[in-house]
C-alpha cells in the first residue's frame, strides 16, 4: 500500500494534513497525542499496523494542528478545536458515513464525535481511552512528566516511551522516542498532553448511540483498564474486550490480536499474517542488512556478486514498501525468526 497525502483547512485558517490509505468503506483514525503521517509511514511495525487496519478498507487518518505534517497553531488545545480538525477531514467524505476509530486520547474525541454527530458513525472503536484524564495518574506523576516534556524534551520523550511500549523491543523504543521528538516541540507536546489528563466525557457517553467496542490491553500503563471498563458502562450496549500486555501503542505487543478483533467488530475479514514475509534467500539478505553490511560485503559472504546482491536488498526494499536499509535492518530486528505457516 502506499499513502496519499493531502491537507484541509479548519475554520480559523489552519492546515491539516490528512492521509488516505486503502479502498473501499471509509474508516476515520483519530491517533493519541502526537502523530507524524510520514515518520509514521516509516516506522516499520506502525506502517504494518495500518495496512493491517487498511486491508479491504480506506483509512484516513491525520496529523493534529502543531503536530506532524499539520501546520502549527496559536490557539491552545481544547475538545472543541480537536472536533473541529476532525470535521474538516471528515467533510473531505462528502457526507458517505464512516467508521470512527479513536485511540488513547483520540478515543475521547471519537466519543465527543459520536455524541454530536450520530448519524455520521457506523461502528465507533476506542482504544486504550479513558473517561476522565484525571484518573489516569495520581497528580504528583502527572505534573513531574508534564515538567519533564517542558524541561527536557528528549528525556520526557524517553520516559513516555517506556511508558507507552513496555513490551517494544530496544531499537523500537529509541526509534519511537526520536519518532516524538520528530513530532512537535516540546511546548506543543506539553500543551496536548496536559490536556489529555483533563479532557473528560463522563458527561457525553449516555448520548452515544452507535454501536461501540470498548478495546483495551490489560496492563496498560498509561491508561489503567478500569478506565475502559468505564468506558463501556457508560455506553449503551458497548462491547469491552480486554487482550493481554502492557503497551499503551497499539502498533506494539500482539498487533495481530487488536487488528483482529477490531476488523471483525467493523464486519471485515481478520487481517492475514505474516503477508509481509520474505524468501529464504531474502531473510538472509535483510540479516547481513542488519548487520551493517554493504552489498559487496553481502555478496562476499553469500558467494554471489555485487549486482545480485543489490537486486536482492531492492526485492526487498519493495516488497516490505521500505525506502531505506535503514528499515528493512528495524523489521529484521523485530522479525529475526520465520513465521510460521498458516
């Protein structure tokens, strides 16, 4: 799959860029916090989990104000101003209704989206979301990372890193934690974060009509599953299911279990796995990749000559939708074994 970018205008003049994977039903993606659609589409294990989502589906998601590819803002961050972004992406659908798919902080927005537009929603899907930010940690946690984000970001980014994706593998961790810093500036990321421990719609989930899968990761540590519990009390008819892990990122830990249960709450096939696989010869290839090798030195060690090597390190290149070594060695990393057959 490959991405399309494009950007719309909010109300107050601001550009927001929103991309468009996939064909078919439409199914909106309201992220947490901080996004970067391009980074994004770099980082192997998150591209995987929206082409995953994007099978047989066309997925929208975008980048808030201040945050990635989006243009910055003076105005201060507010559920108003998140709804307003939303209504300039959705109004790009022309009225077709869509599924609404919210994670972490985006999951409030989809909810307050839901609340006010029900007839727009199909099936609304919120993931590692809360009811009330205040609720997520104690005051005196909350106060010393929203002072770290401020003071120092780059060790804040760190520190939430390891919050978010406990269960990530070491070079998914560091890449996420520069993926952040990447993504605005210390003083936007603060200012969304500290409003995401005060958004609150314990108000707004009686309201809610469509039809609802509360998911949720059983350990989460940046949103406490009693959160989600919440979530699906308050909604009418709502399904909560609880999988196993920790991670907050829902491209982290078994993506393949929360694509899963999400497709088929949406009506569409379970996304198959391990589509992104490679030959023998090419695991091979993608090692010594990983290994900091040149395509001499991988042709050296695997007796063939250098153009082959190259058409190899290409193939793959291609076939996992990468631009760089750089990447296919990120993959190799987290995928170092063959997957088993279905």
């Amino acid at each position: 799959m490959q991405q399309e970018i494009a950007r719309v205008t909010t109300t107050d003049g601001t550009l927001v860029a929103y991309a468009t994977i996939g064909a078919g039903r439409p199914v909106v993606y309201v992220s947490g916090w901080l996004s970067h659609l391009q980074l994004s589409w770099e980082l192997p294990e998150e591209r995987a989990f929206y082409e995953s989502l994007a099978q047989g589906c066309r997925l929208i998601r975008y980048d808030r104000a201040g945050s990635g590819l989006s243009a910055p803002t003076t105005r201060p961050p507010s559920m108003a101003y998140e709804l307003e972004q939303l209504a300039a992406v959705v109004a790009t659908l022309g009225g077709e209704p869509f599924d609404l798919v919210g994670t972490s902080m985006g999951a409030l927005v989809a909810v307050a989206w839901a609340a006010a537009h029900p007839d727009t929603v199909r099936r609304l899907v919120l993931y590692g979301g809360w009811v009330s930010g205040s609720a997520v940690s104690p005051p005196s946690a909350r106060e010393h990372v929203l002072g770290l984000v401020e003071s120092h970001w780059g060790l804040g980014s760190d520190v939430l890193t390891d919050i978010f994706a406990p269960d990530a593998d070491a070079t998914t961790r560091k890449e996420f934690g520069r993926y952040q810093r990447a993504c605005s500036t210390a003083a936007t990321a603060r200012s969304l974060l500290a409003m995401s421990y005060e958004l609150d719609v314990t108000d707004l989930l009686a309201r809610v009509r469509t039809p609802t899968l509360v998911v949720h990761r059983a350990h989460d540590r940046a949103a406490p599953v009693e959160q989600a519990t919440a979530l699906a009390d308050g909604i009418a008819g709502a399904k909560l299911v609880v999988l196993p892990g920790r991670s907050h990122l829902p491209y982290a830990g078994d993506t393949h279990a929360l694509v899963t249960t999400v497709r088929r709450f949406l009506g569409v096939r379970a996304p198959r796995r391990g589509a992104r696989t490679l030959t023998a010869r090419q695991r091979e290839v993608a090692a010594l990749i990983s290994e900091g090798c040149t395509n001499r030195e991988i042709a050296t060690r695997l007796g063939i000559d250098e153009r082959s090597a190259e058409g190899h390190v290409e193939r793959i290149r291609l076939r996992l939708g990468f631009r760089s070594r750089a990447q296919i060695a990120a993959w190799y990393a987290n995928h170092p074994d063959p997957e088993p057959a279905n």
